[in-house]
C-alpha cells in the first residue's frame, strides 16, 4: 500500500474514532449555546410540517453545524472505499464470485459518481444502521434522507436539499426477492424491489439490480442526469480494470462527446426535449446501457454476498440449536407466530400454530412474504417532499402536486404513474386500482440494527413510526384506537392520525389484536433477536461449533 493510500486510511480511521465522543444538534432558530446532545431525547426537535426546523444544509458536509452521524457516516464510506480498493489492486488472484462482490462494494461506496461528489449508494444505506439511513436525526424528523442536490432558493419551511418522498430500504436480502409476477388465484403481486415494487426483474433477470439502476439518475437522491455518466465516471476510476476485467475490453470502447464533463457536472433530471444529454452514437449508447447494467449487476452481487445478507442474528443461531431465547424473546416469537399474525406476512420459517420445538421448515426464513399491503399508515406531514412543490434553482419541481400528493405505493407503478414505466401494461394496468396505497413487506432481519441505544430509526415507507414500541402497537391498534392529527398529544399511544389511503385498508390482519402491553415488549424482544453479527458462546470461547439441527 502507498503511503498517500496509507495515511489517508490513518486519517479516516482517526476520523472515525474521532466523531463518535460528539454530540451537538442544530435545529432552525436554534442558537450555539442551546445545542443539545443526541444521547437525549430533547435533540429530536419536535414534529413541524416538511421538518421545516431542521437546517438540512447546515447539518450535511461543509454545513456550519455538521452533524456528528454525518461526519462518521462520510469517514466510514470514505475509509471504506478506500480499503476496498486496495483490494481491486490485487483483485486477479480472486475468484469471479469474489471479483463481482468487490466490484459492487467499490461501487456503492463510490461518491465521486454523484454529480457534485458528495453521496454514495451507501450515503444512505450503511451497515451499521441495518443498511439503511445512518444519521438519527434525519431519520427521527425528515425520515427521508436528503439526496445529493442543494436547494439554494428555499426558504423555511421549504427543504434546502431535495429529498423524497420514502424513506430508503435496507437492500439486505433484497436480491432474495423473486421476479415480480402476479399470482392470480391469490390475487397478489410477488416479488421486486423498491416499496413499490418498481424494480421488476423482468428486464434483467434480478431486481436487486434493477433496483441498483434507480438512485443513481433520481433527481431526488444522486441526481445524476443521464445514465451515461455514471458510465464515464466509472471508466476513469480505480475499478475501471475490473469492470473490464470481469465484462469485457468493450465496457468503456465508446466514444465520448467532448462535453460530457460539463453536461455530466449538472444534476438531473433531463429536458423533455433530450432525454439523454450525453450524445452517443445508437452503439455507443448501447455500449454504455450494457455496461450500466453490469455495473448494476455486480452491485447486486455484493448485496447478495454473506457481508451484507449474512444469516448470522441469533435467532439464525437458534435455529441452528447453538443459541437459546430468552423467556421474553421466546414468548414473542411465539406471538409473533400466532396472536400477533406478524407470520402471515413476514415468514419466520414456521408455520401459525405450530410448535416452536419443532423443527423449521425453513431455516433461512427471509421475514417477508413479497407481497404488498396497505397497512393505514397515515401521511407522514414531516416529509420535506410535501413543500418542494417550487421550482429549485435548476428549474426542477420535485412535487408539484405539495400536499395533494397521495403515495399511491404499488397501484401507482401499475398506472404508469410511479417512478418507473411498467413493463407489463396489457396485464397489470387494470388491476392497478386494487392496488392503491399498498407497499413491499419489508423483511424485518437487522431490523433492530442501529450503531448506538439511542440512535433512532425510522420505519414503514414514509418513516412515519420511530421505534419498534411504536410500530408493534400501531399493528395492534390502529384500527381501535380514535383519530388524532399528526403532532396531536397522546399520538401513536392513545390516538392514530387516519390511514393516507383507506379504501385498500388491510382490515383483516391488523389494527385491532388485542395484544397486552407485556405481549407487546415481548415481540419487540423477539425482533431484537433478528440482528445480524450475532457470536455464539461456543464461538466466542472458540469451541466446536454444535452440529445443525435436523430436519
């Protein structure tokens, strides 16, 4: 290793080590000497529309008050990628299998692929929050994170980042989804990635790839404005020699146009009138597609790979017979099973009603069904989204619809409004009213993952729920419970705002279980156990490892 690759690894980990004692918060309106610590509860500031409180600019690098998880979360992509690509320096004497993971790792990390090169993919999907977003305070008020374009002609409560209107998923065991297709006798959509489901597989064979292909050119989060320079990008990079490596010398054989460093220096979207700017040749531009996707591909390797999708919580260790439960975790797994019908949705591996001393009928349970539902999450009105409806200073309005707009989840993809074009309109466009307000089941592995206690999480599509307490009581008794606005005492405890889109309302699965508060703990403890990075007694005190259990 060289000694500028050498002391900039020094660095980072300093960094690193660094940040982690810090703990100042800085709010709209809120002077230096009233900054507060993130280890309290006062550091969230309080629920306002579009979080117009929170100063998103001053709080990101280069602000005037850089927030804490945000100086670790850019030390450790940084640190990161640079270990990582040390490791393409020598990535010949790997295997191809090991040669596509790093390649996608590389890649993700990489933030010199966003147009002012201040977000990678992992900005908002580190390991150490569940592969998801990394900073307490965005997820605790904005629940969208901010993307990677500043808005420099807002003005409070107007977001001075763009941002979007959900929340990222974890892309842990994304890649197990299946292809999305319509199960007509159960009358339900499997399978995709993205909330909506979006990223179909049926283009690539891999969603999770699919998947990868969206953030890079989203206005609203790396903003990049033609695929192409994405491409360009790459090819100038460290890991160039790997892509073609792995792909073939004609990954970057394209003719560049001379312009492209300036066309590609500007954020996205695209003119109506020229929807690639990057002006390629028909070859040239299917060069560029091809090797897009292999770049993508090769994410979805390393998504796929034991570093990020590792099966390693307890409760994989406890079906393995080398980890037991506690009392409380035992008895909300059994809840989880039964009263609670959290099994119906998010497969544990076994059956409703079976006994738990039985052996699993799946011993790598993935916790989601696949499937879509409207569960009658209401409006989460601290969304930026609803008032970036003015154009920024490029002329882009994120929502023009403000607070008209209604998330319509996987029934918009199917109307041909959502993100992305449906590939299959002759079939699925008609169905797409059943559909309304219906989002992925997320599967609830590191669902628990968070780097300290008191670091918040934020949860559903729109980050509405903020704890786990929190999301288990509102599948027990959103539907009992009376309404409240957004904001209103006694909310998420004695009182639910009323559901965005109620005409779909699962009506049969949640909302009014009847679960204790005890029972209620116990499905949190269960939950816990779902967290990766698990070390058992026995390979904590390097014994032999007790055999799998039998089928």
């Amino acid at each position: 290793m060289n000694q500028t690759r050498l002391l900039a690894l020094a660095a980072g980990c300093a960094t690193v080590a660094a940040v982690m004692s810090l703990s100042l918060r800085v709010v709209h309106g809120q002077s230096e000497d009233r900054m507060e610590s993130p280890l309290t509860a006062a550091a969230v500031p309080k629920f306002a529309v579009c979080s117009g409180n929170v100063n998103v600019a001053s709080l990101l690098p280069g602000g005037a008050h850089e927030d804490p998880d945000v100086v670790i979360a850019n030390a450790f992509i940084t640190l990161t990628e640079q270990t990582s690509l040390q490791q393409v320096a020598d990535a010949s004497s790997l295997d191809l299998y090991h040669q596509l993971a790093l390649l996608g790792k590389v890649e993700i990390y990489d933030v010199n692929v966003s147009p002012f090169k201040n977000i990678a993919c992992a900005t908002c999907h580190l390991p150490y929050s569940g592969f998801r977003g990394g900073t307490s305070i965005f997820n605790a008020t904005t629940a969208s994170q901010p993307g990677g374009v500043a808005i420099t002609n807002a003005a409070p409560p107007e977001p001075n980042y763009r941002f979007g209107p959900r929340n990222p998923q974890s892309y842990a065991y994304a890649p197990y989804s299946p292809i999305l297709h319509y199960n007509a006798t159960q009358n339900s959509f499997y399978g995709g990635n993205f909330w909506d489901m979006r990223a179909t597989g049926v283009r690539l064979g891999n969603p999770a790839a699919e998947q990868a292909e969206g953030p890079p050119v989203n206005p609203v989060e790396m903003g990049n404005i033609d695929t192409a320079c994405v491409v360009w990008k790459a090819s100038l990079s460290e890991y160039a020699p790997l892509i073609k490596t792995i792909w073939g010398a004609q990954s970057f054989a394209i003719h560049w146009p001379g312009d492209v460093a300036t066309v590609c220096a500007k954020p996205g979207p695209p003119p109506a009138n020229d929807p690639f700017p990057v002006h390629l040749s028909a070859v040239d531009r299917g060069t560029s597609n091809s090797t897009y996707d292999h770049m993508m591909m090769a994410m979805a390797s390393y998504e796929a790979s034991p570093d990020v999708s590792a099966f390693s919580s307890k409760f994989d260790a406890y079906l393995a017979g080398n980890a037991q439960l506690s009392p409380e975790e035992q008895e909300g797994y059994e809840l989880f099973n039964g009263k609670a019908r959290c099994n119906q949705c998010h497969l544990s591996g076994t059956a409703v009603g079976s006994q738990n001393s039985q052996a699993a009928a799946d011993l790598a349970p993935l916790f989601s069904d696949f499937t879509a539902n409207n569960i009658g999450l209401p409006k989460n009105l601290a969304l930026p989204y609803y008032c970036e409806s003015k154009p920024d200073q490029y002329g882009y309005t994120a929502n023009p619809m403000g607070f008209a707009f209604v998330d319509l989840g996987l029934g918009g993809f199917l109307n041909g409004t959502g993100a992305a074009p449906n590939p299959n309109t002759l079939q699925w466009k008609q169905l797409a009213p059943l559909f309304n307000g219906t989002f992925q089941t997320a599967t609830l592995r590191n669902v628990d993952k968070r780097p300290r206690p008191d670091f918040v999480k934020e949860y559903m599509h729109n980050g509405y729920l903020k704890s786990l307490k929190e999301v288990v009581h509102f599948y027990n008794t959103s539907q009992k419970l009376p309404r409240c606005a957004q904001g209103s005492k006694g909310e998420k405890v004695t009182c639910w705002p009323p559901p965005e889109y109620p005409a779909t309302l699962n009506t049969t699965q949640l909302g009014n279980l009847g679960l204790t508060n005890d029972e209620e703990d116990d499905i949190v403890a269960f939950l816990k156990t779902l967290t990766d990075g698990f070390v058992t007694a026995s390979a904590a005190s390097d014994r032999t490892t007790v055999p799998p259990r039998k089928r």
